[in-house]
C-alpha cells in the first residue's frame, strides 16, 4: 500500500491566514471603539455615583467635603455624619484618581471630573475629560 499524506498545501495556508488578517482588520478597530466608549460611559456612571453620595453628605453635613475621602471616613468628628456615604472612592477606567475642587470653577459649588485616557487635562476623543459640568 501507498502510504498518502494528507494535509495543507502552501497556498491553502496563506489564503486562511489572509482571510483571517482581513477579518481581524475589520473587525479589531469596531471592537476598540466599542471598549474606549464603554470606558466613558463606565465615567460619568461613577461621576454621577460620587455626585450622589456628595448630596447625600451635604444633606447631612449641611456642607460638601473638602476631600473625597469623606465620603468614606469621618475626619469632622460630627455626630451629623451619617456615612460612610461610599465604600470607597473608585478610581475611572484608566486608573486614575477622579478630581474633586472645591469651590468648583465651573459648577458653583464643586468640580467633579476624570481626565481620560491621557491623564491630563484637556484632550480629544479618549484623552477628553469627562465632567460634571458638561
């Protein structure tokens, strides 16, 4: 008996493989801008959690934080505090800090913001911050 192997040829292979590289440039850049926007709706979820738990300690307070981390732990010593009015504070998708100032120079009482991807202020597209004020 003939001993036949089966398999590829050459040709096969690199018609698979330039379909598949075709495909993956199809579909990669749509599957990157879905992840980059979940990750800025995923922000201002969080902005307005934090928003939230800031209404919920000025209620109580009469007065919002200095610092964000009040909203975890007591550092007034009141007994009006109420809290912890968070778990803790979560950091945005890239793993930064969110900014909290106060007074706020938009808002008339504080600024709530992530500064995206960069990290930075300013930007555009994923390096755009993402705000209470806007």
């Amino acid at each position: 008996m003939i001993n036949q192997q089966k398999g590829f040829t050459l040709i096969e292979l690199l018609i698979v493989m330039a379909i598949l590289a075709l495909l993956a440039g199809l579909v990669g850049p749509t599957l990157w801008n879905k992840l980059s926007g979940a990750k800025r709706d995923v922000t201002a979820t969080q902005i307005k959690n934090i928003e939230s738990a800031l209404d919920s300690y000025r209620l109580d307070m009469r007065k919002f934080p200095k610092e964000l981390s009040e909203l975890v732990q007591d550092s007034t010593g009141k007994s009006a505090w109420d809290g912890p009015y968070m778990k803790k504070i979560p950091k945005d998708p890239w793993e930064n800090d969110y900014q909290y100032v106060r007074p706020g120079k938009y808002n008339k009482e504080y600024d709530l913001y992530s500064m995206g991807a960069d990290g930075q202020e300013g930007g555009e597209e994923d390096d755009k911050d993402i705000t209470n004020w806007e």
